[in-house]
C-alpha cells in the first residue's frame, strides 16, 4: 500500500474518532447544563435516568397543579422536584456531612382542600411517596386508606410500596407516584387522611429476601400523612343576600307592629285617665 493510501487511512480514521469525541462532549456538555451543578461528586445522581433540560417547567407545571404526579414519567423524578432538596442537598451530600439515616420517608405535597363537593363527585388524585435525603436502606411502606361513611376510597395501583436507597446514590424508585379515586356517596364535611402502614408479609419477607439486611419495614415509623378535605357547597350570595333582606323586612314589620300596639295602649290609658278626671 503506498503512502497517500496510508495517509488517506489515517485521514478517514482521524476523522471517525474526533466525531465521536465531539458527539460524546456534546452529550456530556448537555446533561450537565442541565441540572445544576453541585460542590459534591455528580456519582450521587448515577441510579436515575438522565435529567431532562425541561424539567423546570415540567416542575412548575406540577406545582401549579396543571399535571398530576401519575403524568410524570421517570425522567422527572428527581431530587429537585421536592422543595426541601434545596436546604438538603449539601448538608447530607457534602463531603463534611455525617447526616445518614436508616428509615424515613413522607408524601409530598401533604394536603388538598376542595370546596362546593356534593353527592356524585367523583375526585382522583395523585401525589408522590418518597424516602427521605440521606437513606441507605430500602423501605417497604403500605399504603391505608381509611373507610369513611360517605366516601368509596380506592387505591388505583399497588397497595405495598419498595422505596429505593437515596445514599450514597439515589437509586431509581426512590419516589414513587400513588394514585387514589375518592366518590362521593353523600353531602357533607369530610376531613381525613391516607397513611404509610406495614407492607403485607408476603412483600416484606421477599424483600427481605432480596436485600437482607438493607431491608427496613417504613410503615409507621414516621408520622407522614396525605391530608384531604371537603367542604360541602356554601349558601349562593344572592340567595343569602335575599334571605337577609326578607329577614330585615319582617323585622321592620314586626318593630311596626309591636310600636302601634305600644301607641295603642298608650291613647288607651291617656283616655282612661282623662275619663277619670272628667
């Protein structure tokens, strides 16, 4: 082969490996203009997929209540989509930081309150389960619904939950989406809340197979909670604006009445008096 084939050769293969580099830095560069960028080791994000460059407005849309937690697909559960990341974050990732935990784990966001709810409402929601920063151990949680005259609650989806470590690295399953569907059977004031509970002993023993001893039961050894509350429909304000003025008119009526029959008796014994003197 003569020496223009061989710098040809070279050429084409140069050519191959500096593409690859470049798409490869490409690659790289993306993912890391992406998420923010942290005083500790990135290897702490290597159990979950890729961040996504949307996420941000993939999170405000969740937090504005425009998607529900079961819309979001496993690109988006990362860290920085619950609140208290941002105050954690170095004090448990650091590499001055001792805060590791065993168990721990709570729902987010923790609360919903809907009003005007009547008889044939039906209401799904959707919220997220997830270990707490700084967990080493897998967690299995069960999810208790409470039975409430009224109310037909319904878990759509598995009832038992396996909560994946969050140190050293955060392991995909770490936050979980739960899904409920709340019918209203009948009008009124209703105030409860979901709980974390034992797993089921089949789960947890084969969970404890798998892990050994980075297996913990969560249930109930934390106090988290998914609060809802209805309020039944309020009096429509033209409705009670006119029971208010029907009521001040009878009122008036009334205040009429009582001061015509106080003048009434009062002429009465003015007469009397005036006979007597007469």
């Amino acid at each position: 082969m003569s020496s223009k084939m061989w710098h040809g050769v070279f050429f084409i293969l140069g050519l191959f490996l500096f593409s690859l580099l470049l798409v490869s830095s490409i690659n790289v560069g993306a993912i890391d203009d992406c998420r923010q960028q942290y005083d500790f080791d990135e290897d702490v994000f290597s159990g979950l997929p890729k961040f996504p460059c949307d996420f941000e407005d993939v999170k405000t849309l969740y937090q504005q209540g425009k998607i529900e937690a079961r819309q979001l697909g496993p690109d988006y559960l990362q860290p920085e989509l619950i609140p208290t990341w941002k105050y954690w974050a170095e004090r448990v990732y650091g590499s001055d930081s001792d805060r590791i935990g065993i168990y721990g784990g709570s729902f987010y966001p923790h609360a919903v309150n809907i009003g005007n709810v009547t008889k044939g409402d039906s209401f799904t929601f959707s919220f997220l389960l997830r270990a707490d920063w700084g967990i080493r151990y897998y967690q299995g949680v069960g999810i208790e619904l409470p039975n409430i005259t009224g109310l037909n609650i319904t878990l759509l989806g598995d009832s038992d939950i396996l909560l994946s470590p969050t140190f050293p690295v955060f392991v995909e399953g770490w936050l979980v989406p739960v899904t409920i569907e709340v019918s209203v059977l009948e009008t009124g004031y209703y105030d409860f809340k979901i709980l974390e509970s034992h797993p089921s002993n089949t789960n947890s023993s084969l969970w404890n197979t798998m892990y050994g001893e980075d297996y913990v039961e969560l249930g109930n050894l934390v106090t988290s909670s998914y609060h809802i509350r209805f309020d039944p429909p309020q009096a429509n304000p033209s409705e009670y604006a006119a029971d208010m003025n029907m009521g001040i008119l009878g009122l008036g009526i009334m205040l009429i009445i009582v001061l015509g029959t106080l003048y009434g008796l009062y002429r009465v014994l003015r007469h009397e008096e005036h006979y007597e003197e007469d």
